[in-house]
C-alpha cells in the first residue's frame, strides 16, 4: 500500500487508494478470525491480535469518512486521518508477524 | 580494455546465480537452527545476548519487568530503557519499522488489557500493576 506523493490528489487516486486499504484490511481480519481461535490459550497473542482488530475496524472507519464528491484534485491532507490509521494497523500487524515469525517483519511491512 | 557485453552478462548471471544458492543455503541453515532451539525447553539465562530471542516483544517486556521488579523495587521504564534491554537481549525487530514504534505500542496494547499500567501521570513510565 503506497499512499501518494503529491500534494493534490484527485477523486480517482482516493477511489483507488480506498480499494486497497479495503483489500488489505479484508486480509487482515481474515488472518485474524482465523487464528484467533487457536490464541486463546496465548494471553499476549490474544492482546496482539484484539489490538489488529481494532485498529482494522479503525481504518476502516476512517476509510468511511474520506468523501470521494469532488471535481478539482484536493490537497491530500484529506487523507492524513486515514494514512495515521492505517500506520497504526501496520504496526499491529508487524507486532502479531514478530511473535510469529521475526524473519517476515520486513516482508510484511512492505506487502502492507 | 572493457569488457564485451556478453562477457559482462555471464559475469552478472555467475554473481546472481551464487548468490541464489548462498540464500538457498542461508535458508536451509535458518530452519534448522530453528528446530533445533526448539527442541530445547526451558528459557535462555538471564544474562545472555540472546535471552528474549525466541519470545514476543510482550512476554519479553513483562519478563525485564519481572524481573527488576523482584530486584529494584516497583518502579518503573521508560519506553527508552525498554528499547534498550530488549536490543540487548536479542529481540528481533526488523529494519523497517524503529524498536521505539514496536515497543510503544506493545506497551499501549497491555496497558489496555491491564497487563501493565503507567506509573506516572505524564505517561512516560511503565511498570506491572500492583497486585490487589
């Protein structure tokens, strides 16, 4: 997920970037929903992974919010909310990758 | 005199081609060092390099706090002092996202679920809760 550059975005890079952000999440709260089960013995892991649910939910939430009704490019400060949010859920995500397997820390930030 | 292009891509597929199987190697050599640790029970001393190398960043939080606790009394660390005694003690943390970030919210995710608690107003301290 790579959040662009430039200082006006347009309504198309918003609907594109709002896809992504929705796939990645749907990923994420798949991932979790399966293995939750299976971490209820981990007290740690249960924290971790409540803690990426959450922060899913988050962004999310903020996905929701960001308006797309617009004609001339906007500053892309309308998606600064959202990009924090989403910071937020890819740090969640690297810490459940870090008590899985340290080794993929660096892929999964890059994939995210 | 420089080099023909067909001389500079064998070149090149040589290196690439070693390279793959020094990863291939590197990996084999990985999984098995990982099941043979696995095959040990118990946890790593307490003044090894290496001691929080097979826990979670959490775990290994409320071991360092169990710890000076037990010794130190019941004050608290700062994310920076927490930083600290993880990287020494062999926690991995990757090279993209910074221990400070990794460990800051590990400790805001606990404190959450009351695994510990800040230990003064400015939120700067963490420590274990007091047992009631």
């Amino acid at each position: 997920m790579r959040f662009p550059d430039d200082q006006q975005i347009t309504a198309v890079e918003v609907i594109r970037v709002k896809g992504e952000i929705r796939a990645n999440c749907d990923l994420l709260l798949e991932y979790v929903h399966a293995v939750l089960p299976a971490a209820v013995a981990s007290p740690g892991r249960l924290i971790i992974l409540n803690q990426l649910r959450r922060d899913i939910f988050e962004v999310r939430s903020e996905c929701g919010k960001v308006s797309v009704n617009f004609l001339r490019p906007k500053n892309k400060r309308i998606l600064s909310r959202t990009r924090a949010a989403y910071e937020e859920m890819r740090l969640a995500a690297i810490v459940v990758c870090q008590q899985q397997e340290p080794a993929l820390m660096d892929s999964l930030t890059v994939a995210l | 005199m420089a080099e023909t292009p067909k001389r500079i891509r064998e070149r090149r597929e040589s290196t690439l081609s070693h390279l793959a199987g020094e990863y291939k190697d590197a990996l084999h050599y990985t999984g098995e060092l990982r099941r043979a640790i696995d095959s040990f029970s118990g946890p790593i001393p307490e003044d090894s390099p290496h001691r929080y190398l097979r826990q979670d960043v959490g775990d290994a939080i409320l071991a360092y706090l169990t710890r000076v606790g037990a010794s130190s009394g019941p004050k608290g660390k700062s994310i920076k002092d927490l930083v600290t005694e993880l990287e020494s003690g062999g926690c991995i943390f990757g090279v993209i996202k910074s221990p400070t970030e990794i460990v800051t919210k590990v400790v805001k995710a606990y404190v959450q679920s009351s695994r510990l608690e800040w230990q003064d107003r400015k939120q700067t301290l963490v420590g274990l809760p007091e047992k009631k």
